[in-house]
C-alpha cells in the first residue's frame, strides 16, 4: 500500500483525484479507456460526488475527455496533436529556461535543483512523472512571464498522457531525462541561458519518437505499452 492510498491527504476528492491520475499515468487505465463515475466510485469505495469532482479536474488538466453526452474516457493518443504539442514546446520552452537563467531568485534556483535530484532519486514511474512535472514547472514560472507561464502549464498537461505512454514503452526516457535536468538545473544556477534553452532543445522527444508511441498504442490490444524497436 502506497502512501497515498493508506492517507487520503484532505479531502476525499483530492484523494480520488490522485488515485485516478496515477492509474491513467501509470497505464491501468489506458488512452481511450472509458471512465464510468458509479464504476470508479465502487473501486475506491466512495460516493460518486468525489468521483465527479476528480474527474472535472483532471479534465482540465487535459488527462480526461467528457463529451456532449458527459461521456469521460481517459484521453486519447493522437499523432497529429502531439506533433503540434511538441512544436509548440519547442518554440517556447526554450525561452523558458533561457528567461529563467535570466530571472530565476535564489529561491527559484534553489526549487529547480532540489526538483531536478527527486526526478533522479525517484523510484516509481508515477514518483518521477509527478517531480518530472514539478520540476519543469519551476522551471517554467522561474522565468516570471506569466503569459508564457499560462500557454506551457496548458501545453505540459496535456502533454503528459504522451510522456506517461513515453516512459511506459522505454526505460532509457526516465534515465536520459535525469541526467538533462540535472545540466538544467546548473545551467539556470549559473545564469547561461543559452545553454539552458540547448539542453531543453534536446530535452524534449523527437516527432518520430512520440510517433512511435502513438502508432504502438493504436497498434497493441494489450494495456500497457510495449518496448519499441530499437
């Protein structure tokens, strides 16, 4: 029994919210997967208003889809939208990092670099797909624009089912990341900018990368991705 699931932390609606996000992360409840709230509601033994509640939030993080017909499943992978979400982030993550060499406060810098060690000493996928995601987000809001800040914490949860399938299919993402978080982090903590913006660059997956996962999800009727080819 994990953490979490011995003590819901505060409410019973943060708790749901975090047991589904870990089951859509971890790849129990896979892209497509439908999500029925009385279903949910029986697994976690609790009532559906929490469920309903969760499932609204993870929504807006972009990790659930409702329909018309309030309809929920697990978002579902697309190769055209991570195409786009990925050239988008490479335009604009850069800037981040390089404006937070710039900008980042003592404060910011020490965050990102104690962020940057828990992906290393992470040691379960959805431990370093939360401090994955904790740790590009200070990086992010360490460059103190907050219109940028908006457009990549959109861009980055939705963007988080594609890397949940990514470090699911190989175990070399979490491995090669660890390494460029720590170099980004020192980067930032000596203020060159340009470096920042060039390990972000090649931080982030090639098209044909995610391609790859896309076309393995769609490909597999099993649960949890397979190894691709290498």
């Amino acid at each position: 029994m994990t953490d979490s699931e011995a003590t819901p932390p505060r409410t019973t609606h943060l708790w749901v919210r975090e047991q589904l996000r870990d089951r859509i992360l971890s790849g129990i409840y896979a892209p497509g997967h439908p999500l029925k709230q009385t279903e949910l509601a029986a697994q976690l033994s609790v009532s559906v208003t929490p469920v309903r509640e969760a499932m609204r939030d993870l929504a807006t993080e972009g990790l659930v889809v409702i329909d018309p017909q309030r309809v929920a499943r697990v978002r579902d992978l697309d190769a055209r939208e991570a195409r786009e979400l990925n050239e988008i982030r490479l335009l604009l993550e850069p800037l981040a990092a390089k404006l937070a060499a710039t900008h980042a406060t003592p404060d910011d810098t020490a965050a990102i670099t104690a962020l940057a060690q828990e992906t290393v000493d992470a040691e379960s996928e959805t431990e370093w797909l939360d401090s994955n995601r904790r740790f590009h987000m200070a990086v992010i809001e360490g460059a103190h624009a907050p219109l940028l800040t908006g457009i990549l914490s959109n861009l980055r949860q939705i963007s988080s089912i594609y890397l949940a399938a990514a470090v699911r299919s190989s175990t070399s993402v979490r491995e090669k990341s660890k390494r460029e978080h720590l170099a980004l982090a020192e980067a930032i903590a000596m203020g060159d900018g340009d470096e920042a913006a060039r390990i972000i660059e090649g931080h982030l997956f090639p098209h044909a990368v995610l391609a790859t996962v896309v076309e393995e999800h769609l490909t597999s009727d099993q649960p949890r991705l397979h190894p691709p080819a290498r």
